[in-house]
C-alpha cells in the first residue's frame, strides 16, 4: 500500500527533477559567485569636524529649567578667551563655558539677524546668569566698523576703494520693545521681526496654527520646539478666528488629524455618536480611559457640538 503514495506520473516526475535541479544551480552560484562589496566613500575632514562639534554640542544640550549652567559637573573646565559674539562659532562658545543650549542661543540669535552691539547686549542672551557673565564680560571685544577718515589733497594718485557689495539677505530689522501682534494673524514676514524668531521658527509657527485652527492661547507657542517664554510677551491671541471641529459630523481621520487628538480618541468619539448619540458637552467623553481631564481641557476650545 506504501507504494501507491510513492507512486507519481511522468509529469510529475520530471517535474521534480526540475526543481532539484533549480535547487542545486541556486546552492552552487550562491557559494561560487563573491558577494559586490561597497566601495568605501571619501569623506570631507570638514564636514567630519563641524558633525563631531555638533555631537560634542548634543551632549551638552540640557534645558535651562532642569539644571542650572553653575550647577553642571563632570566637563572640562572652561578655557577663557578673548571672542567676538557676532563671530564665534557653537564650539568655541561650549569651550567658554556656555552649555549646549546656550550655544545655540546665540546662533540661533544671530541666524535670525539679531547682533550684538556691546557686552550687555551679550549679557541678555536667554539663559545667560550674572555669574557666566562677569566671568565672560573682560573677554568680550565687539568688532566696529571704523569710520573712514576724508581723503587729503596729495600728490598721490587717487586710488579707487573696493566696491561694496549689497547684501544678498540683509537682515531683518527687529521690532522695538513693546510691540505687540496678533498670533493669529501674522504672517511670517511679521513674525520675522519679532527678536529670536527665524525663517524656520516662522515657518514652524504658521504650519502648527493651521493645524490646530488657530491659537486660543499664547501658552500654546511653548509646544513648539526652539521657543521660550521671553517670546510670549511679543503677542496676544484673537479667539473669534478659532476654526472648531464639528465634533457629531466629524470623520475618524477629520479627529485624529488634529494635534491634541490621537487615533483611539478619535475613534472612541465615533463609537460613542454610534452607541449613544450626539455629543452636547466634553465631560462626555471623561467616561472613556482614553482621555485624561488634562486632554479633555485642552481639546476643548477647538471642539463644536453642533
């Protein structure tokens, strides 16, 4: 009886002939033919450097709020120079004492097409304590355009000065203290000029307002990466812009693409409209574990029940 199931057609019999002879063509090409391996890439001493210093920086990168700069241990202790803060780059600033954040303070600062005038222009960097900046103050030498003196009648030809030539990207011009805009209304052109803020800043500005459907509230800018409180005192928001979420028509996808709301939150508003009908209030939804009564206040605002 075994040899009806060892039993097998001239088909199937050639059939499997062929895929043993595949099998052995794969075994043998696979050990016989050299794996290509990648030619090494030439890489730039340059940019190997500036990512090095850049590391270097990262692993001094701590928030203000955390630790203290006085209170930092286990570094190289500073090494003080004479340094121009229109000039000097991240490194130099770290090798001063300043921790990483601090550094990119300044840059940053600087990127924006903000300068420093004299030391205590210097002292006002975000962060900046009375104890780093004495210590730093007797180092500062702020390079100054010098004023040409008028030429005298000699006998000496005239020779032509170099032509100055415009700048590409002139700096943006700062608004003065006091200055107040709208949140919700400024563009980033206006927001350019506020001290601190960028063309990226702006731009990471404008792109979360039309995520949420407008600020209600100046706090909000704070979940924003690379902003402070110092910039909160630069604006005021306007509610009655506020673009709400029709919470009892919404999609699941309408919800979650929301900030302050996630996938299992929008789906467990869908599923309550289903189950129990319309939403009339967000205490609501403090039924559901999905929901923290933190998340609740803050999705709030943006949510409208008719």
């Amino acid at each position: 009886m075994w040899r009806e199931y060892l039993y097998f057609t001239r088909r199937q019999r050639r059939g499997i002939w062929i895929l043993i002879t595949l099998i052995t063509l794969c075994i043998v090409t696979g050990k016989w033919i050299p794996v290509r391996r990648a030619a090494p890439v030439a890489l730039d001493p340059e940019l190997l450097e500036k990512e090095y210093a850049d590391f270097i920086i990262s692993l001094n990168e701590t928030r203000p709020e955390k630790i203290h700069p006085s209170s930092q241990t286990g570094k190289e202790p500073p090494v003080l120079f004479p340094f121009d803060p229109n000039r000097i780059d991240s490194l130099s600033l770290t090798r001063l004492g300043l921790p990483g954040w601090m550094a990119r303070n300044v840059i940053r600062y600087r990127e924006s097409g903000g300068r420093f005038r004299d030391a205590e222009s210097f002292r006002k960097i975000y962060g900046m304590t009375d104890e780093l900046y004495h210590r730093l103050s007797p180092f500062i030498h702020i390079e100054t355009v010098q004023n040409i003196p008028a030429r005298q009648e000699t006998d000496t030809p005239d020779i032509p000065l170099p032509e100055e030539k415009p700048l590409l990207y002139p700096p943006t011009v700062k608004y003065p203290e006091g200055t107040v805009i709208d949140l919700n209304t400024a563009d980033t052109t206006m927001l350019k000029h506020i001290p601190g803020i960028g063309s990226g800043i702006a731009r990471q500005i404008v792109s979360y307002r039309q995520r949420l459907g407008g600020f209600h509230s100046t706090e909000q800018l704070l979940e924003l990466q690379h902003t402070h409180s110092d910039m909160l005192v630069w604006f005021t928001v306007g509610t009655d812009s506020l673009r709400k979420i029709q919470v009892n028509r919404a999609s699941v996808e309408r919800l979650r693409a929301h900030p302050y709301l996630n996938f299992y939150q929008a789906k467990a508003i869908v599923e309550h409209r289903r189950k129990r009908g319309n939403l009339t209030d967000i205490q609501e939804l403090s039924l559901y574990e999905e929901f923290t009564p933190e998340e609740l206040q803050r999705i709030a605002p943006y949510l409208s029940y008719d």
